[in-house]
C-alpha cells in the first residue's frame, strides 16, 4: 500500500494534475466540496491516472481539508510515483 499527499482545488474550470511541491501532488477538479462531490472527482481523477479501480482509491485523512491523504491499494511507492510522473530526488 503506498499514501499519496495531494493538495486540491475545487470549482477549477476544468479536472486535473497541476503539478508537484514538497513532495505533494496538486490537483483541480470542477466539483464543489460540499457533500463529498470533490472528494469523490479527486478519487475517480487519481484512479484514471493511475490506471487502477477506483475502489483501490481511499481517502485516510483530510475529508473536508484542501490537504488531504490518499492510499492506494494494491502500488508500491515507487510505482505509485513513476505512475504519477514525481520528480526523482
């Protein structure tokens, strides 16, 4: 299992990866965060670019934070980061 830190901006005009900063990855998606709707296009965003099942996509922290914390199931982290296009250190 491998924890992805991601940083989200809702109501973008359109979904995405923006790029990486301190070892977080920063991302759009068009939903609101009301109701859960963000979390879930954040779920289903980083499940496309992963090529994995949304399902082996969970949120473990961060609900209702722009700061949140992903595991993916199923991804070694250095995988989970090739996947993702990180920067090496």
């Amino acid at each position: 299992m491998a924890y992805l830190r991601v940083r989200v901006t809702t109501k973008a005009r359109g979904a995405g990866l923006t790029g990486w900063h301190d070892g977080t990855l920063r991302l759009k998606v068009r939903e609101p965060a009301e109701r859960g709707r963000a979390n879930a296009a954040v779920t289903r965003l980083l499940a496309d670019k992963l090529a994995i099942p949304p399902s082996r996509v969970r949120l473990a922290r961060g609900g209702s934070s722009r700061e949140k914390l992903f595991e993916i199931d199923g991804l070694s982290e250095d995988e989970l980061m090739r996947r993702l296009g990180a920067p090496m250190l």
